[in-house]
C-alpha cells in the first residue's frame, strides 16, 4: 500500500505564509540588534548612547527621503519614455489668513520632452513660472 503523501505532486507557490512572515519580521528585528539596546546604554551611558542613537536615526531619515526622492525620479524618467507628456502642475503656497486673494503667488511648472541638435539622448526640460518672476528653465539630461 503506497504511502499517502508520495503520488501527490508538490504545489509551489510565490508567496509563504503569514507565519512564515512573522518568523522573517523577528529574525528582521532581532538580528539588528534591538534587544541588547538596554544593556548598550547601560554600558555606554545615556549621553553618548542618546547622541549615537539621534544620529543614527537622522542617517536613516536621510536614507529614506533619498531612496523616496530616487524612485520619484525614477518614475518621472519611466513615464516621460512611454511618451506621456507631464501637464502643467500648479502648486499655490499656503497664505496668511489676513491675505486679499489677488496676492497668492502661484507657481507652474511643466516638463517638456526635446531633441538635441547633435541627435543624442533626449532632453527633459522644466520651466516654472511665477507671475511676478521671471521664468526658470531648468534642462535634465
């Protein structure tokens, strides 16, 4: 009598389990370390330990906003590829309450797509605009 389990085909799937997962996020977050935190200020006081952890937490903010800003770019880059022209973004800074409307500044920018006269890559240019300024073109290789 042939074993239960030995004629089933095996079934792969490209996601685990949530218990699985559980297992990952807490190898994740005791392979950094987190539970010796208090033992290392203990041995290492509470000034220098506090200054250690400030910086290490401004590093890591610094990682993220680069990291947001990179994939920003990035799918800027991907979109105007795919020949998707950006409309004009209007961005109106916030003003004070005591303010008449007619004094809000608003500031345009648009992304144009162009060719070089040398017929390399293309360019990307952006102009913004405010009414009382003059424009600003920036041009993105």
């Amino acid at each position: 009598m042939p074993l239960l389990g030995r004629n089933r085909p095996r079934v792969f799937s490209d996601s685990y389990s949530p218990g699985i997962g559980f297992i990952y996020i807490f190898n994740l977050i005791v392979g950094t370390g987190a539970l010796t935190l208090p033992a290392a200020f203990a041995h290492a006081g509470w000034a220098l330990s506090l200054l250690i952890l400030t910086i290490l937490a401004f590093m890591s903010y610094m990682t993220t906003t680069f990291v947001v800003e990179s994939m920003a770019a990035a799918n800027a880059v991907i979109r105007l590829a795919r020949g998707k022209r950006t409309p004009s973004v209007f961005l109106e800074p916030p003003s004070p309450p005591h303010a008449p409307p007619s004094e809000h500044s608003l500031v345009s920018v648009a992304l144009y797509r162009s060719k070089p006269s040398d017929d390399s890559d293309e360019l990307l240019t952006a102009v913004m605009s405010a009414p009382e300024e003059e424009e600003a073109i920036i041009s993105l290789t």
